[in-house]
C-alpha cells in the first residue's frame, strides 16, 4: 500500500483511525497465537533441545568460577586479552548467564504449553469411553473374522484388565470396545512435569543455598563457630542472610587417615564435637569421605587433611609466642608449604618482625629436604627459612596466610635471616640475635565444606517421579481392540495399535483364539 | 590372575577382529542373494516381515499394501560362502568367551569390582556390548549384517583400551570406596554398552538411506549391500529406548552420589557437563524419532551425535580436559 492510497483510505481528520486499533489487536492475537503454537510443537522443542546441548559446551572448555575459581584466575593470566572479552559473554559462569537461562527457560515454557493441552486431552480420554468399532473392522491393522464365538460374558472375560465398553444397536448386533495401555500417556505427562519439578527444585536451591569452606585445625582454641566471619570462603543465595546461617560450632577432635605401604589412601574419618546454642552439646560425631556430617540446616563434608606445625619463638628479649601453622600440602604424600608468622616479636617494632617460611615433610630421612616419601608422620622434617621486617600485616591488602607478602621481599623491607635449617621434632634453632624457635611437634588439621540445599528434596522427588513416568511412557502400549457379535451369531474383530508395538499381532491373534473357543 | 587377564585380552581383541573380517567377506561376496531379494523389493515395504518375526506397522496407511521382503533367498542359502556369516558369529562368540574371562580374572586379581579406572571401563562397555549383540541376534536373525558394525567398535574400544588405556591392577581411591559407585558405574556402563549397539546400526541405517537417495561416497557406496535397514532402524530403536531410562537412572546415582561425596548433587564439572550433553541428545532423538514429520534418518543422525557426545565424555573429557585444566592452573 503506497503512502496516497493510505493517506486516502484514512484521511487525517484528526480523529483517530477507529477501525485500525481493532485489526492490530486481532494480528498482534493471531501473531501470539501462531507464535505460541510454533513454541509448543515438537520441531521447537527438539531445536530447544539441541541448543541446550551445544550451549552447555562451553562451560566443559571454559573454567567455570563455580567449579574452581583457581582455574579462572589461571586463564585470565595465561590470555590477558581474551578472557575479559571472554568474561563479558559470561563465559566463565555459562550455567548462570543469562543466554543459558534463555533457552531452558524457553524449553521448559514450550514444556508447559505442551503438557497442559496434553494433560486436559489424557484426563478426557480418561472419563470418555473407548469409542465404537468402526465399520470395516478389516480395514485395521489387525482383524479377523472368527468362526465359533463364545459367548458375550466369556469374551469379556477375555478382556479383563482392558477398559471395555458394550454397546447394542438397533439391530441387535452388540460390540465391545476395549482399550488398554493409558498408562503410556500418564508416564509420559508425569515424566514431563517431573522436569518442572526439578527446576522448581534448583532454583530454590540457587536461592535459599548456601555453601561456604573452611580449614579446621585439632584442638579446643581452634573451635569453628559458622559464622561468615569464619569462613575462608562462602557463597550464599541472593535469599540468604548472614544471620540466617545455623550457629553450630564444631570442634576438631582428632583425624584419622590410613595409607598402604605404596603412599595410596585407605580412608579417612574425622571426629568432631558439635555444639549449637539451642542446645548446647550435640555430641561427638565421626565422618568421612562419602558419610558427611549432617547437622540440622547445614551438612559438612570432608574435602582434604594435612599437618600444622607448632612453633615456639622467644624473642631475644625473652618473651615467647607459640603459633599453629597450617601448611597446605602440595603434592599426594604431602608435602607442605606454609608459613609461621610471629608480629609481635621483638616488642612493637615493625621493622623486626619475625616469620618463618619453609616444607614441612612427613617422612624424609635423608637429603635433599624437597619432598615428603610419604603422607603419614614416620620420620617429619621441617625445612625452615628465617624472615626478619616488616611482614606487611596491616598494609590493609588482604594477603594470604600461607605466604609471606611478597611486595615487601621485592621491596627489600622483608629479608631472610641467616641460613635454611632442618628441624626435627622437639628441637631448638638458635639464631643469630640469640632468639630461638622450637619445634614443639605438628597438629591435624582437615578441609570441610559446609552446605545447605533446600531445593534438594524437591529435586529428589523430581528424580523419582521422573524414573518412574520414563518407563512407563516408553515402553507402554496404548492399543484397541473391538469385538462384533452380530445376532446371526458371526462375529468380527479388529485391533489398533496406536503406538510402535511390534508385539501387537500377537497379543491381537491369542485374544481372537480366546474369543474363539 | 592379571597376566591371564591380561593374555585374553590379546585373544578377545583377535576374535573380534576375525569376526569383523568374516562380515566383511560376508557383504563382498556372501550375500548376492540376499542383496538381490532386497533391492527387488524396494521401499514401498514399510511393513517389513522378518524371517519368523512378527508384523510391525510403519505407518497408520501401510496395513493397505504388506509386500513382503525375505532377507534369506534360497538362492543364498547355498551359496558357497554362506559360511562366513556364522563363522563370523562364532568368532564373536569365542571372542566374548575370552573377554568375559578378562573382566572376571582381572576383578579376582584386583579384588574389588573391575570398573575402577578407564581400562576396566572400556573393556567392561564393551564386553556388556557383545553381550547385548549376541542377544539381539539370538531374537532377530535377520539383522545379523550388522556385526560388521558392531565389530568395527568392538576392535576399535577394545584396541584402544589394550594399547593406551592400560594400567595395571590396582585398589580403589578412598574417594570411589562407596556403594554408590557399584550402582552409578554399573548403570553407565549397561547403558554405554546399549547405546553403542544402537549406535551402530544407527549408522548402518543411514548407510543405506544414504545409498537409497543416490549417495556414493565413501560409506556410502556399500549400502546397496545393507538388507533389512529398516528393521536394523526398529531395532536402534528399541535399544535405544531400553538405554536412555538406565542412562537417566545412572546419571541420578552419580549426582546422589555426587551429593554424600561432595556436598553438592550437581556442579558442571566437565563429566557432568556431558553426562548432561548426552541427556539432553538422547531425549531429542525420542522426540525425534517420536514426530511423524521428522525423518527417521535425521533421527539416526541425533543419535549418531548422542553416541559421539558418549565418547567425548569417556575419552574426550578424562584425556583432553585434565589437560585443559592443568592449563588453566598454570
Ligand atoms: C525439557 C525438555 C524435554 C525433555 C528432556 C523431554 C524428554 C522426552 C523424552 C525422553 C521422551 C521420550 C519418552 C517417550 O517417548 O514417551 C519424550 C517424549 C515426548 N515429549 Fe518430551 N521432553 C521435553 C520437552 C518436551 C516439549 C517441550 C514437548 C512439546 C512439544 C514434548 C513433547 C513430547 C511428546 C509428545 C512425547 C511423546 C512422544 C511419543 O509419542 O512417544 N516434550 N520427551
């Protein structure tokens, strides 16, 4: 249409156009509609389904933050220029970006279109009978015209188990109609809604979780309170406030880790002692690998064990500090790299704070004191080195604690003291301003992460629901079956697979040999 | 223990490998009968009747025309090679023998169940694959055609475990010590093992239907040889259909697992993250195969890709991606 046509067909009077606004509304219905249609078939779904499959790829290429935050950090070193672009496409939180949600959240409403109209249909076909033979019985993918008949009530009989229908005509001819196999249509409607479930089920999970990590070292000065304070790390759902976190407090009492011979790991168990302040003692508990500790609110699962050296430095001043230093271990028979950090040395003078960085090594008897032979305690040897400075505590840059700050080495305001030296349990290095550290012995200490799901009960019961509809929908058989008794006393049959049923004809040939009989 | 275990090897490997020779002498120069008969009665034979197997409806019209095709002509029958086809099933079953005894001796040797490292895990895929063929063919004679298929992956997994997989028998990490991991495993593997027979005569399907519609390349050309195409289809099928709620069923144990290990019942960890491809694959060949509109050989082809997003995760996913995240930590 040329702009004068228009300009005829709707002179600008000024009043608005009265019969257009009706006509866009009835195409912007018609458009929804067919948009919606076009959503809810099969062909969308099966598109919607393969992208969620190939989107899902890059998330396996990619390092994930949520997977291991480590790795990302890696990535952004190793491709300086790729990785914020790369980051801006959500690249490294695929499972949380928006494009993701974009075509599950369409899948799952083309899911909602698709059950709904389903469901309606399965629940009529329920309450409506099968419906009448038709009339040329041999037309059917299974007939058969039977020479004796038995009688109405035996045939029946024959049908037990079948949804079955009798209907007499005019004429006097009777016809039975039987159908069999809704459970097919059930299983496939649960299976689908199952689906939803289970993304009800995440998502409340995603909003009201929570999951945080943290290192517990043995003995009572060392109690862990969950708090967000506490944490090494932690994640909470956007739902979640610190103040809703469980108060329980748990106390590492002793670790346990067997090993074979060759270094492999046997098991592991952990024994803690829980209190919360409602009631107080919750009582000694164990757990281990694959049996968590599960605490009302809160579940915490044992990720990882290691030593912490105990260290006793006296100042040349005289005055002793004691520090318990976790070192984590870097390799299978753990070897472990850590630091001891003693600020208050030497009274108040930041220029002479002492540290101690160094491996500390399970078992080694001999040299070179690199690396541990074996992750149980047999024969411990502690490499140290000596720091004397500033160690750079209150710069108010968070640093690692099992590092020493390595802007103040570059800087020349922390600088080794003396030579490395081995120290064997129970000894005492002296060094050269007549300071001491002894090596009072190591203690356990273990790696836990603490979760809390609440989705996951529903997600659970999702899964069930889902196993149980799967079968039901692909290996049922939806099927009909119809027997004419005309009052001649002849009689005719037919049978209808209405799913793939290769077994049909033979479930069809032995009802017609029963009604035959 | 291990060194018969890992002497059998060598001989389930060499029966496989016969049994793929036999089929292929089979199709060069056993069937001309059989092929003959195939072509003479061409497509319009949606309803297919095997020999002795029941009446299958295609579609809702094709009860108004059954033409029937025979897969074994007489002429065939005495043909001089006629031989090769069950000397071919007889290499497959020495070679199952052989395997079987793999498996067992090396779970005496190891005494633990034999699925703790990724050798165990191939050899046991495919021995449960064999297993499943055998069983397929000792209900549907006809589709016997497709052991050349089968057999190609058997040499192929079976090859690949023995030459780069091998490890020697060792115990369990404390972290694969629970009884969630007989179940999870357990279930992979018998749908692994399902998928990858389905798989085949997926791709042998599409071998034909290639050839039908005037495709000679490569593959293709030797699909005039291929009989019972449609009801190799059927059979994917089935399989598959058998498969995909054990793979559901599996995939479930590993995130109950994953959950009592970890804390966390799902994380997208790279064997997740394809576990959950597969699924996704999988549930759109059903759909697929479940759309009259939509071609059967398009839902060959989704399943092909589900096979191949099946063996990303077993080998891709362990041998790539480690390599990938040790890259990513440095
Ligand atoms: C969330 C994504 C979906 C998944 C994972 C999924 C999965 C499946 C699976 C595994 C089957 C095979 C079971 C069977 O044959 O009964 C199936 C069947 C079916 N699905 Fe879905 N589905 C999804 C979404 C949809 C949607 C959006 C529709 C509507 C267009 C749909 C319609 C159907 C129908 C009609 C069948 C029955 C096919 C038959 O006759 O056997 N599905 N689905």
């Amino acid at each position: 249409m040329s702009v004068t046509e228009a300009a005829v067909e709707n002179p600008p009077t000024g009043e608005p156009p009265r019969r257009r606004t009706p006509r866009i509304v009835a195409a912007g219905w018609a458009a929804a509609r067919n948009g919606w249609r076009q959503l809810t078939s099969m062909r969308t779904a099966l598109m919607l389904l393969f992208l969620l499959a190939v989107a899902a790829i890059p998330g396996s290429v990619l390092p994930q933050r949520s997977v291991k935050v480590e790795d990302v950090q890696g990535f952004y070193a190793a491709n300086p220029d790729l990785a914020p672009v790369l980051d801006r496409l959500w690249g490294f939180d695929v499972y949380a970006s928006p494009w993701f949600a974009a075509i599950y959240l369409l899948l799952f409403t083309s899911l909602i279109g698709c059950i709904a109209p389903r469901l309606r249909d399965h629940v009529k076909a329920l309450r409506s009978a099968p419906p009448d033979a038709p009339k040329h019985l041999d037309r059917l993918p299974q007939s058969a015209v039977l020479d004796t008949v038995t009688d109405e009530a035996a045939a029946r009989a024959a049908l037990r188990g079948w949804r079955t229908v009798r209907r007499e005509h005019a004429d006097g001819t009777v016809t039975l109609a039987a159908e069999k196999g809704y459970l097919k249509e059930a299983g496939n409607l649960l299976f689908h809604s199952s689906l939803l479930v289970i993304l009800v089920g995440v998502g409340l999970g995603s909003l009201w979780g929570w999951h945080a990590g943290r290192l517990i070292v043995t003995g009572p000065e060392q109690v862990f309170c969950n708090t967000v304070q506490q944490y090494d790390d932690f994640g909470l759902g956007p739902r979640v406030g610190a103040g809703d976190l469980p108060d329980f407090c748990l106390e590492l009492l002793d670790f346990r880790a067997e090993y074979r011979p060759d270094g492999m790991p046997i098991s592991f168990a952990a024994d803690v002692a829980a209190t919360d302040s409602a009631h107080g003692d919750l009582g000694r508990h164990t757990f281990s690998v694959n049996h968590p500790l599960r605490l009302s609110g809160a579940n915490v699962y044992l990720l990882g064990h290691g030593y912490a050296p105990v260290l006793r430095y006296t100042d040349a001043a005289g005055v002793t500090q004691e520090t318990v230093a976790p070192f984590p271990y870097t390799d299978a028979t753990l070897t472990s790299e850590g630091v001891a950090a003693f600020p208050d040395a030497n009274g108040s003078d930041k220029t002479k704070q002492m540290a101690f960085s160094g491996t500390y090594m399970p078992t080694r008897d001999g040299p070179p004191y690199l690396r541990s032979d074996h992750p149980e305690e047999r024969n411990p040897a502690l490499m140290l080195t000596a720091y004397r400075g500033d160690l750079g505590l209150d710069a108010g840059i968070p640093s690692s604690v099992y590092d020493l700050d390595q802007r103040q080495l570059d800087a020349g305001r922390l600088t080794k003291y003396g030579e490395p030296k081995l120290m064997r349990r129970g000894e005492t290095w002296t060094l050269a301003d007549g300071s001491k550290l002894e090596f009072v012995g190591t203690r356990q200490w273990i790696t836990v992460s603490i979760r809390h799901d609440p989705g996951e009960p529903i997600v659970l019961t999702g899964a069930v629901l889902l196993l149980v509809g799967l079968p039901l929908s692909l290996y049922g058989k939806r099927r009909r079956v119809w027997l004419r008794l005309r009052p001649d006393g002849s009689a005719a049959a037919g049978g209808l697979p209405r799913t793939e049923y290769p077994g049909f004809e033979d479930e069809f040939r032995s009802l017609v040999e029963r009604w035959q009989r | 223990m291990a060194e018969l275990s890992d002497g059998l090897l060598i001989v389930t490997l060499l029966s496989y490998l016969a049994a793929m020779l036999l089929h292929a002498g089979e199709y060069a120069f056993g069937s001309r009968g059989r092929i003959a008969n195939a072509v003479a009665a061409p497509a319009p034979a949606r309803e297919l009747v095997g020999a002795g197997a029941p009446v299958v409806t295609e579609a809702p019209h094709a009860y108004a025309a059954p033409a029937v095709t025979t897969p074994d002509g007489p002429a065939e029958a005495r043909s001089k090679a006629a031989w090769l086809g069950p000397a071919a099933v007889l290499a497959t079953g020495v070679g199952v023998v052989a395997h079987a005894i793999t498996v067992v001796t090396r779970g005496i040797a190891a005494e633990r169940l034999p699925f703790g490292n990724m050798y165990e895990f191939v050899l046991a895929i495919t021995l449960l694959g064999t297993v499943v063929w055998l069983g397929t063919l000792f209900f549907q004679r006809q589709v016997r055609h497709l052991g050349l298929f089968v057999m190609v992956f058997e040499v192929l997994l079976v090859g690949v475990a023995g030459m780069i997989l091998y490890t020697p028998v060792g115990p369990l990490v404390p972290a694969l010590d629970s009884y969630w991991f007989g179940i999870h495993i357990g279930a992979v593997i018998t749908s692994s093992s399902l998928f990858m027979i389905a798989g085949a005569a997926s791709i042998m399907y599409l071998v034909r239907t290639g050839y039908d519609n005037g495709k000679r390349g490569f593959l293709y050309a030797f699909g005039g040889r291929l009989a019972n195409a449609e009801a190799v289809e059927r059979l994917s099928f089935r399989l598959h259909a058998f498969a995909f709620p054990i793979w559901t069923f599996g995939v479930t144990a590993g995130a109950i697992w994953a959950e009592v290990a970890w804390g966390r019942y799902w994380g997208w960890d790279p064997k997740e993250v394809w576990a959950f491809i597969s699924w996704v694959v999988y549930a759109g060949y059903l759909h697929a195969r479940a759309t009259p509109s939509i071609k059967r050989s398009t839902a060959a082809w989704i399943a092909v890709i589900g096979f191949l997003t099946m063996m990303m995760n077993l080998f891709g996913v362990n041998i790539f991606f480690t390599g990938l995240h040790s890259y990513g930590g440095v």
